[in-house]
C-alpha cells in the first residue's frame, strides 16, 4: 500500500486516500467538475466535519447534515447537494453489501470482469472512473484482479509524485482542448454542407 496518493495539494489527504479505502472512493465519487485536487481533497473535508468517515454513520446522516457539511465554507464541491447524495448512496451500498469495508469490493473480487461489475455498480461510477480506479487498484496497490483495468493511457493510476498530476493534468487538458477544436470543426463543416 503507498503512503499517500498525490492527487491534492495536502499532505493529509493524501495520506488519507491512500490509508483509507473508503476515502478513496468517495474521493472519486466526487471527482465530477471540479479539480482532482479539490475531488481529493474532499474526504479530509467530510471526515473533519462529520468526525467519520464510516460508511455506516454516513450513510445514516440526516441528508440536510450532509449537504450542510459539503455547503461549508470552503465547499467541498460546487454541486453540494448533489454530490452529498452521491457520497450518502455510496456509503450505504458499502454498508449494506460489504458490511462497512470499502476494501471488499476489490478485495473479494474474483477477476477482472467482477471487479469492473462492482465498481460499476457503484453510485456515479461511470466507464472511466471504472478505468481510473483501476488503474490506480493495480499499479498503486498491486491489485492483481485490477491489472486488465489498466489503459494504455494516462490516468491517476499513473500520478506517484506532484509533478506527475500536473503533467497528468497538462495532458488531459490538451486532451480536452483537442477535442472540442475537432467537435468545432465538424459542426463548422456540417454548416457549410
């Protein structure tokens, strides 16, 4: 297990999301416009303000609770209520189907195909989160069941230093930028057809 996961500018949080297998997950629940740092960032946030990170108590947080603790000041995301919602479904799923240990759904998967079916099954964890958490499962961690996850592209699976999220970052965002120029220019030719 690494000492920390580089994805925030704080220390804590980056131990925290390498430590705690729940943290990490919501980490990426929360990883939906906004920065990864600040996505990252949010379980220190959430486990200073509720005083747990245990998927059991959140999940049986009042929802208004929970939407105060993500409002506060700095928010913790720019959609509070929303990814509040988000955070409280994922935390119950962990409590329900794998009894409080986030580690479970990894941990006790079978293969590759069972573990993109769990992590898929989880709340807001679309294709690409599958592929990024298991790219971080298999070469952060050493998941064996998570290694066909790995792309032949950069995810965070690939961050292990500060300066490997900021090229990390540098690269999605020429990624991005590319894209959009290519969507541009088809729309700009379906005008002229």
């Amino acid at each position: 297990m690494p000492e920390a996961l580089y994805y925030t500018d704080s220390d804590e949080a980056n131990r925290l999301i390498a430590s705690d297998p729940l943290a990490l997950l919501i980490g990426f629940a929360i990883d939906q416009q906004v920065t990864v740092q600040q996505a990252f960032a949010g379980p220190l946030k959430l486990e200073e303000r509720l005083g747990t990170l245990d998927a059991g108590q959140i999940a049986a947080t009042d929802p208004a609770t929970l939407e105060a603790a993500f409002r506060q000041p700095p928010a913790i995301h720019r959609f509070p209520r929303a990814m509040a919602a988000r955070v409280q479904e994922l935390c119950r799923m962990v409590a329900d189907e794998y009894g409080g240990h986030a580690e479970r759904i990894w941990t006790e998967a079978k293969d590759a195909a069972d573990l993109r079916k769990r992590i898929g099954a989880l709340p807001g964890f679309g294709k690409m989160k599958v592929t990024a958490l298991g790219a971080v499962l298999a070469l952060r961690f050493g998941v064996e069941a998570a290694q066909e996850l790995v792309p032949d592209f950069p995810t965070l699976g690939s961050v292990d230093s500060p300066e490997a999220l900021h090229s990390y970052q540098a690269h999605t965002r020429a990624e991005r930028a590319a894209k959009r120029a290519a969507a541009r220019s088809a729309r700009l030719c379906a005008w002229y057809e």
